[in-house]
C-alpha cells in the first residue's frame, strides 16, 4: 500500500539506508536469544509493524515463534502483537495467530470515503473492501484484534458519522491516534494534521461516546480514554505518551538496527545492532540517556496550567516537530487543555 500520511516512509528518510528488507534468520536468532535473556524468564512483548510486516510472510511469522519456543528455556511468559493493514491475511495466518495468541491491531480510518481518501494501494484504488475482508478472517478464527484509526483533517468532516459506523461494524475495541506531519515541516501546512479545534471536537464526540456506552453497560474500550480514566484513578498509564517521558522501547529493525522508538528509527538515534551489541549496552548508551532525559522537559506554560498532571505534556512526537531533541509546547496544547477540561467536568472531578 501507499498510505498518503505514512510516518514512516518521513523517518526511513532521516537515514541512509531508506529500508532494511525483512529480517534474515541470523538475524531473528540474535534478537531472540538475546531479548529472552535480557528478561531472565520475565515476560517479553514481541510486536510486529512496518511498513506491512505480513509482506515478511506467514513462513516468516511461523520461524520467529517456533525459534522463540527452542531458545525459551526460562519459560517466559511471551505475548505477540501485529500491526497490520489487514489486507494480506488469510485463513492460514488467521489459524496461526489464533494459535499462537496473536493481539491483531488493524488499520481502519472509518467509513468508506474517509478510509480511502489516503490508505491506497500503488495502483491508486482503495483498500476499504480488503481489510473488510481481513476483519472478516480475524473473526472467522476468533483472533483477538483491535482497530487503529489515524486521525486527519479530514476526519473532523466525517464526526457525525464515525460513531455509527464502528457500531453498526460491531467494533468497540479501539486505538485513535493524531496525523503528524513529517519532521521539519511546519504543523498543519500539508493538509493532513486535525487543527486543534478538530481535536477538542473529534475527541469530545469520542469521549461521550465512550462514557454513554459504558455507564450503560456496553463495553467501548478507547485506549488513550482508558488511559485518561485509569490517570484519574490513580493508576499509571500504560501509553507512553500519557506518561509524560519516554521508556525507551527497542525497535529492531529488518537489519538489526536498534531505535528507542518507532517514530525516531533514524540515523541520529540508533542505538546500535542487535547481532553486534549488547542490550545492557544500548539500554543505559548514551543516546538512549539523551532521547529520554529530554523527553522529561517541562514548558513553563505547562508548569502552571490546570490540567498538567492529567495533560503531562502528551507523546514526545507532538513537541518535537523539527527532531533536534529540544521539546516545546505540545501542537495541540490549546486542544488538549480544552479536552481534558471537558473530561473533568464531565466526571465532576474539579
């Protein structure tokens, strides 16, 4: 596919080798060996996105469990997850998944006209009726999955009915996330970034939506609500953007390359190799230190603004649109103080 808003084609430019290829065994063996015993028989996450990461190949996906299963001998607990387009499955990796657990999160921007504005194939047609399709082989085989919407301009021109749609759908498990433009471009010049005001507006929609269906029992899970809510009541959220800092993740690319995240899978951020270099290493190395000694900074407008401890500042992306590392305000600050305002009031939590 050739999705128009692709953040990843704007940070594969940010290097010198534009695309890695998909993962040789050599490879996927280091990466293996070495993150079971980083975790010393702990639990361990492998999450699979791209670009397309089913183009690997359902042999692919069959190798890496069935090398995980050989080289686990402290039994830990392991989970999967897919991000995914959805237009490459079929009833053989829809059984695998199943089998082995698979969390399926797949891309669908909404009804028809809105998804296809921007998720093409190369031949310019759109790719509703395929992943419709996929979603369909995913419930055939009961494979746990969610729904990944990217958020646009274009989205706020279809509010009214995204609701029905993803009801009418029978699909209340999902993941909204914001359009960013790419680095170095000045917000909301290309035409795909929400203005703020859509933002108050889109997110307004989703959280009385979200709010009626489970005060009436219906279960909707929205994950950066969930997140919102879960931060009210006092727990820690599990999105790093509602944190307020970075983690630090490992995004091995197909090559080995190592990033903290997958939005900063560029040359100023590599960590280092999988195959040559040791997790210990890259997890405390001095890049890794800087990407997340940065993402701790505070703006003063923020230190005294009303909603910070449920704000925290949002995902490093939105404050870093130039990528030199030095964060500023949020692009949607004025949006989100005016959100999270709404959410409080609506909560009767002020």
């Amino acid at each position: 596919m050739r999705c128009k808003y692709c953040f990843y084609s704007d940070v594969s430019s940010h290097r010198e080798d534009k695309s890695f290829g998909v993962m040789k065994e050599e490879t996927m063996a280091a990466l293996i060996k070495k993150t079971l015993a980083y975790v010393g028989g702990g639990t361990i996450t492998y999450a699979f996105q791209g670009g397309e990461p089913l183009v690997a190949g359902e042999a692919f996906f069959r190798s890496f469990s069935e090398m995980v299963n050989t080289h686990n001998t402290q039994h830990s607990p392991v989970y999967y997850s897919l991000q995914t387009n959805g237009t490459l499955l079929t009833d053989s990796l829809c059984e695998y998944l199943k089998e082995q657990n698979f969390l399926v999160g797949v891309s669908l921007d909404g009804p028809r006209t809105l998804h296809d504005a921007n998720r093409i194939f190369l031949n310019k047609k759109g790719s509703f009726d395929r992943i419709r399709q996929g979603i369909a082989l995913l419930r055939k085989y009961d494979v746990s999955f969610n729904i990944l919407v990217v958020l646009t301009h274009l989205t706020a021109e279809y509010m009214g009915k995204l609701r029905v749609f993803f009801e009418n759908y029978g699909l209340d498990d999902l993941q909204f996330i914001t359009c960013l433009e790419p680095f170095g471009v000045k917000p909301f010049s290309t035409g795909f970034a929400m203005s703020n005001d859509d933002y108050f507006e889109i997110n307004k929609m989703l959280f009385d939506w979200y709010l009626q269906r489970n005060r009436a029992g219906k279960r909707l899970s929205i994950r950066h609500l969930d997140n919102i809510i879960n931060t009210i009541n006092g727990y820690r959220p599990e999105m790093c953007g509602a944190l307020g800092y970075c983690t630090g993740q490992l995004v091995v690319e197909g090559n080995g390359n190592c990033y903290p995240c997958d939005f900063y899978c560029d040359d100023a951020h590599l960590l280092g190799n999988i195959q040559t270099d040791s997790l210990e290493e890259m997890s405390v190395g001095l890049v890794m230190q800087q990407f997340i000694e940065a993402s701790y900074h505070v703006e003063e407008k923020c230190k005294s603004c009303s909603v910070v401890n449920l704000c925290r500042g949002g995902c490093r992306r939105e404050r870093d649109t130039l990528n030199k590392g030095v964060l500023e305000l949020n692009i949607y600050c004025h949006g989100r103080k005016k959100f999270f305002e709404y959410v409080l009031s609506k909560l009767n939590v002020f």
